[in-house]
C-alpha cells in the first residue's frame, strides 16, 4: 500500500488547550487572546471555552492554525509551548460542534437518555 497517498480528513475538529510553560506568569490570559486573534483571523469556526478552544476545519486546516498558535506564542517570547487536544472526525455526516451539544440538549430537555 503506498501510504504517502492517504488523504487527511476532509472535516475534523479539535479541542485544544495551549500551555505557554515557564512565563514566570501563573496568568496566560495575554498569550489565549493572541491566539484567539490569530484563531478569529483563520476563518475556520472557533469556541473558546474556560479550558481552552474548539477548532472546526478541514484536518489540514485545524492542525495548521494550532501550529501557528504555537508559533506565535513561541515569537513572544515563550521557549516552550504544550498543547493537549482531542481530535475527532466523521464521514457519515457533517456535523459541527454545535450540533454536538445541541443534541445532547435536547435529549435533557426531552428528560430522556435514549436516542
């Protein structure tokens, strides 16, 4: 099998959670709002919540914008950068994050656990 032609994901999602390390800084609230910027700029669909970002895109697209997060924050002035994340991706159907929650909303609101 010639593994060089498998192709990424045409839709995925990530949830990331970017650590700048060793700022001398218990806040990183000024390193997530340049990368939120930078996440705004990309045009892919992007939720901040309290422990880090949901990322939608293409695979390539996803994993590029988080490369570029950490290569921002590393041109701050940041020499280490972690980042741990869950990614997902799906073929049977488009579905966004949203959706996602929105589901599992509804079935609370029905009172119900069954699909």
């Amino acid at each position: 099998m010639d593994y060089t032609s498998i192709a990424t994901p045409e839709r995925a999602y990530a949830d990331f959670c970017l650590i700048p390390v060793g700022t001398g800084n218990v806040s990183v609230a000024n390193e997530v709002a340049e990368v939120q910027k930078l996440l705004n700029a990309s045009g892919l669909t992007c939720t901040m919540h309290s422990a880090g970002t949901t990322v939608e895109g293409s695979w390539d697209e996803v994993m590029k914008v988080i490369g570029q997060a950490h290569s921002l924050v590393h041109s701050l002035g940041v020499l280490r950068v972690q980042s741990s994340m869950r990614v997902g991706s799906r073929t049977d159907k488009k579905q966004s994050a949203a959706d996602k929650v929105k589901r599992v909303e509804d079935l609370l609101a029905k009172g119900s656990s069954s699909s």
